[in-house]
C-alpha cells in the first residue's frame, strides 16, 4: 500500500460517535484521500448510508446489550483488518463501558479490549494534543489509567515507570520522528515530596526507574512537581510528560487542549487514535456535537501511520 488505510469504527450506535464521524469526513474531505479513509462495522466496510442505519438500529436504540455487541463487534472486525494487513491504523469512536459489560466483554475500555485483541502484552495511554491553546503541543502519557486514587501508590513502582517511559520514548521516536526524545516524570506527592516530608515514592520508586531508564541511554528527567511539569512541557522543555494518575495527567491535558486532544494507544502493531471524549448520549442527534477531537484524532493517524509505516504520503 502507497498511502495509509485507516479504519473509523463509530462506537455505541445511540451515542456521537457517528455524526462526528460524518462531520470530520466532511470537514476533511479537502485533506484525506476519502477511499483511504473507511468506516468499519461490525460486518465490515460501511457506506455514508450504512454509517446512518448503524446511528440508527432499533435494536440498539434500547438495549445496551445490543448497542455494547454492535460497537464491540465494529471494533474486532477492525482489529482483523488491521492484523491482516488491510489497515495500518485504527480511530475508534466513543463506547458505553456497561454496554460493553451488557454484551459480555468484560474490559475496563477499549485501550484494554484492543491490546487483548491484538495479543500486545503491554500498552500505554498517551494523551496528545498537537496544538492547544497556548499553541505548544502537550503529550501525556498515563502511567496507570482508570483505577481509584486509594489504588494508585500500591500500583506505581519502578517497573511499571520503566515499562510506561519505555513505550513512550520508543513512539516518540517511531511514530512522531523525534530523534532524541526528552521525557520528563511527574512526580507523585506534592512538591515531589520535598525530599521525603510527604511520602517517600519520589526515593523508593522514581530513583531506581530514572537510573534504569538513563542506563538504558533514554533522555529523562524527574520527578517533577505536576504543578511546574506541564507549564515546562508546553514551554517545550520536554516532548511529553508521564503522569503518576489519571486525574493530575487529565486535568492539566484538558484544560489547555479541550476539543483537539487525542487518545492514542502506545504498544499496538497499529496506529490507534480516539478522540478524547465520551458519547455524550445527551446531545446525540441534535447537531451540537462538536467534531474537533474526531478530526483531530483521524489528522494524527494519518500522521502516524506515514511516519511508522513509511508511506511516503507526507503529514496531512
């Protein structure tokens, strides 16, 4: 394949996932060569008039059941596609968590069903927004993910830094084309514990992951305060931060990148961009959902895929 072939499933039918994705095909349809670009079900490629019927099958209209199997099944048939060859990324629409339960896939999301699928033994979740609204890029990956804050400390230790930062640095490298990327830890504990006053996290576990990751030859600095690490970022002092939680990752992310962040899952052997919000059963169907993060996310597969796979097509 000369150009990249990505794949959009449209997520849970009752949700926003489909309008956005009629709109951004829309929105991009200067950009994107559209034959290069498909929506996939759960039977395979759909058309524009498909991408409607899905939006709008009576069965999963009030079922969760059979709105969590029509969205699961869109996304694994994708994942065949991409295991076979036919694609070389995947941007996957915004799911219902207990529908995917209803429907008898027991995963905490889809980062966790795409990494099953695909046989990838270890992921990460990157936050990235290529433009935000002090114009830097922010890229954040999540060290742990959806897991109470009680839980956070006893699951944070050095493997798991290393593992993260690993997978970080090598698609900074792979995927974005920087050459020496320079990654920085955000500490857990306020003030990154003011040498062992608040907790002893910073000693115990980020000094023995910093000296591996800086054995290992990778450009590393930490832990850092979360309240000084992400305005450094965004200076550009750093090409992406890794965030201890979910939330302190989160909030810094969204606050300066609401509408053009992405989701993008490290680890897989395809390029996996999500937009970076939920279905927002609410305004489904009443025209005010806001596109932007779907382009956004279909805009850096796009980039992604050329970079890793080497397809010659150039950024979009």
């Amino acid at each position: 394949m000369s150009q990249p072939r990505i794949a959009l499933t449209p997520g849970d039918p009752r949700g926003i996932g489909p309008e956005v994705i009629r709109v951004a095909l829309t929105a991009l349809a200067g950009e994107i060569e559209r034959a290069r670009v498909v929506v996939v079900g759960p039977e395979g490629v759909l058309g524009d008039d498909a991408l409607v019927r899905y939006a709008h099958r009576s069965d999963a209209l009030g079922s969760d059941q059979a709105a969590g199997a029509a969205s699961a099944a869109a996304i694994e048939r994708a994942v065949e596609m991409a295991l076979a060859g036919e694609l070389h990324g995947i941007v996957t629409g915004p799911v219902h968590k207990p529908s995917l339960h209803a429907a008898g896939r027991k995963v905490p999301g889809q980062t966790e069903m795409l990494a099953a699928l695909a046989g990838a033994d270890r992921v990460g979740m990157l936050m990235a927004a290529e433009r935000t609204r002090l114009g830097a890029p922010l890229r954040v990956l999540l060290a742990t993910t959806h897991r109470a804050l009680r839980d956070v400390p006893a699951a944070l230790d050095a493997a798991l830094l290393v593992e993260q930062t690993t997978l970080l640095e090598a698609a900074l490298r792979n995927d974005w084309r920087i050459e020496r990327p320079r990654v920085a830890l955000c500490a857990l504990n306020p003030h990154a514990s003011d040498g062992g006053l608040f907790g002893d996290e910073e000693e115990r576990v980020y000094a023995p992951a910093l000296a591996t990751l800086r054995d290992a030859g990778l450009d590393v600095d930490g832990p850092l305060p979360a309240d000084t690490v992400f305005s450094r970022a965004l200076a550009g002092d750093f090409d992406a931060v890794v965030a201890p939680y979910h939330d302190v990752g989160m909030a810094a992310f969204k606050t300066v990148s609401f509408g053009t962040g992405v989701n993008v899952t490290l680890g897989l052997p395809f390029v996996r961009t999500s937009p970076d919000h939920g279905t927002a059963f609410d305004i489904a169907g009443t025209g005010r959902a806001d596109p932007s993060s779907m382009v956004e996310a279909i805009r850096l597969a796009i980039r992604l895929s050329n970079a890793r796979f080497d397809t010659g097509m150039g950024h979009v």
